[in-house]
C-alpha cells in the first residue's frame, strides 16, 4: 500500500504536468521551455525551435515527403554502410544553440574529431557537417530562417529537396557563406566534405533509384574515399 506522503508527491508531480502549457506553433521559447513542452507531448512527432520560435510540422503526406525521404535515407545508408566512422541520423532534436533546436530530416555526421557530439541524454549537440531537408510547404522556411541558422552554426553541406519546384539544391560552406555545388556534366554532384558521396540528381528526382545507388557506390570505390575512411580509422 503506498504511503499517504508518496501519494501526495505523486499528485503534486500530476498537478504541475497538467499545468505545463502545451507547445504550440508560433511559440517564442527557450530551449529549455521547448524541450520540457514538447517531451510532454509525445502525440507531437516533430517541433523545431528556430531563431527561438517554435515550428510543428503538419502530418507527413507520401508524395511530397515521404517518399523523397524514404529515397536521400536509402542513399546516405548504402554511403554510411561503407563508410566507418561517418554516423547517420534520421530525424533527431539536434541542439545547435541557445535559440535554435531543429529536427533535420537526416543529417550525417562525423562520430570521433568532427563538430558534432552526442549529449548523455542522446541528442546531437553542435553543428553536423551534412543536414539534408525534403521541403514540401516548408521551402520558404527550408531556404530562409533554417538555412541561416545552418550556415550561422557552421553545417558544411546543407541539401534542400524542393519537391514542389523539382529540384535539389546542395550548398557547401566557405567563407561564412553558403555556395551551390554545380552538377557536372553527367548531372552528379560530389561532396567536398565526404569524400565519395556523389549524388545522381536527375535520377533522384525522378525516383531512379537504381541509378541513384549506382553513382553513389561508383563514388564509393575512388581513391578518395580510401584516404577518407583511412583518416577517419587514424581519428
């Protein structure tokens, strides 16, 4: 039987989650405040806090997200599965700074000596060096506020899928700011950050993804992808 003193703590615990505001759209939290609404909202399957203002997605359609998302995660798999020491994250908080806690649609990082860490409580912390994004409705805010804050933080390659536009955008880091990767002329584009990671744009579009894994592996067997994975072994 539980004790009159354990049932009253239990209550006052209840009466001050029954209290916590709920996380809403528009919100202009801290990170602290986001993290403790949104943890007590686990019907929420995706909020994001940029420039310290709260986003929750609207539910997720197949067409304009699911699918492309399904494909760039198959992709940057069959690149991780060669690739030790480069970690690969779908869809997790990361913790950038005081004002800014995405939920990057996927994201690749490197696990020992690159930017990014992963806190005690299993959230990435610090700027990944690859953040991928399907914009469906949320192209606008993809290529504004979030591409700033990416930037801001030092992500080193930052891919947009624009889906209602049919088109992908990969942009590199230099100099503070972020500068296109152009296609060569059999329409791939090659990361200057991975090594290897080679990218059938057309073919992605169009949902080719026998041709998408193709290109990606032909990257995989270069001179430079040895010596990458060979410095990240040396890390």
């Amino acid at each position: 039987m539980s004790s009159p003193l354990r049932v009253k703590n239990h209550k006052k615990k209840s009466d001050r989650a029954a209290k916590l505001p709920s996380l809403e759209n528009g919100d202009r939290l801290t990170r602290y405040e986001f993290e403790r609404r949104y943890n007590a909202m686990p019907d929420i399957k995706k909020a994001e806090l940029i420039e310290g203002v709260v986003y929750i997605a609207s539910p997720v359609r197949a067409a304009n997200h699911g699918r492309p998302h399904a494909l760039i995660i198959t992709w940057l798999g069959v690149y991780r599965a060669t690739t030790p020491g480069v970690d690969l994250i779908d869809n997790a908080t990361t913790r950038l700074d005081l004002d800014n806690e995405p939920q990057p649609d996927a994201l690749l990082r490197i696990e020992i000596g690159g930017q990014s860490t992963i806190s005690e409580d299993d959230y990435v912390e610090g700027a990944p060096e690859f953040i991928a994004e399907v914009a469906g409705s949320s192209a606008s805010y993809d290529l504004g506020d979030k591409l700033n804050v990416y930037r801001r933080n030092g992500v080193q390659e930052y891919l947009v899928w624009q889906v209602y536009d049919n088109r992908i955008d990969w942009f590199r880091l230099r100099e503070g700011e972020y500068v296109a990767l152009e296609p060569d002329a059999d329409g791939v584009v090659r990361s200057e950050v991975f090594p290897g990671l080679w990218l059938a744009v057309g073919a992605m579009l169009d949902g080719n993804l026998s041709d998408v894994l193709s290109v990606v592996q032909a990257g995989l067997t270069t001179a430079e992808h040895a010596t990458f994975v060979e410095s990240l072994g040396n890390n």
